[in-house]
C-alpha cells in the first residue's frame, strides 16, 4: 500500500454531528477511490493499539477515551500521490489554522476533536490500513 493509497478515519465527533456523507463526498470528489469502508467502533485495547506511539504523550487517554465513546468510519484510499493528496485535503490538525474548504475546517471543531485522522507517510498507511482491514476487505 505505497505511493497511492492512505488510511483514513472519520473520527466519533464527526459521526455524531452527522458528517459522515459530506466528508466522503469531499474524499470522492478529490478523485480518491475507496478500496476498504467500515463503519465500527474501536474497543479500548484496540484505541490504545492504534496510538500506541503517543503512549507516553500527555493527551493520550484523552485521546483514547475519545476514540473509543462513538463509532468511527475506518477507509482506505486510493489515488496518486494519496498521502500527501490526502493530508492537504484535510488540512490543518488545528480546524482554527487549515485551509478553506479542507474537511477539518468544514468539520472539525478543535484539535481534539479534529474529524479525521490521516495517515502521515506511506509507511503508516499500509500499518494503519493493516490494522483495521484484512486483505481480503480490501479491493
């Protein structure tokens, strides 16, 4: 999974607010493909999994407990370029500092709460769309 595909979450705060269409709406309109979607929610053991390298980081629990109070939207994406096609896409982790029309700006409502996540390099992508989808989820 390097160079055009990404992993993406639409994270428990946008699925509340109802975002869920609108954000896939942007990714597909980007002329990203989705090859993997699940809607599901993260257990306890799996958020501190998935994060476990901010581990040591100060806002991990809250960033835990976060992951885990709703459902999430677990994607993989494909397109040239995805990561960084991706990542400018959903702008800034701060909704206050990104970009106009980018899906946290649009949708996100703080840092902690920031709608989406994304992946930050090629190698984190296959990790994190690994962890989230078997190969045969995958199209």
């Amino acid at each position: 999974m390097t160079g055009n595909r990404t992993f993406t979450m639409i994270k428990p705060d946008a699925v509340e607010n109802g975002h869920i269409g609108a954000i896939l709406e942007k990714i597909t309109a980007a002329g990203f493909k989705i090859v993997a979607m699940k809607y599901t929610q993260l257990s306890l053991r799996d958020a501190k999994a998935f994060y476990a390298v901010h581990s040591e980081r100060p806002f991990f629990g809250e960033l835990v407990e976060f992951m885990t109070r709703g459902p999430i939207v677990a994607a993989i994406l494909e397109k040239d370029n995805a990561v960084e096609d991706f990542r400018a896409l959903i702008g800034a982790t701060n909704p206050a500092e990104a970009a106009e029309g980018t899906i946290r700006k649009l949708f996100a409502a703080s840092i902690g709460e920031n709608a989406v996540h994304g992946s930050d390099s090629d190698e984190n992508a296959a990790i994190e769309g690994s962890f989230h989808f078997a190969g045969r989820e995958v199209y």
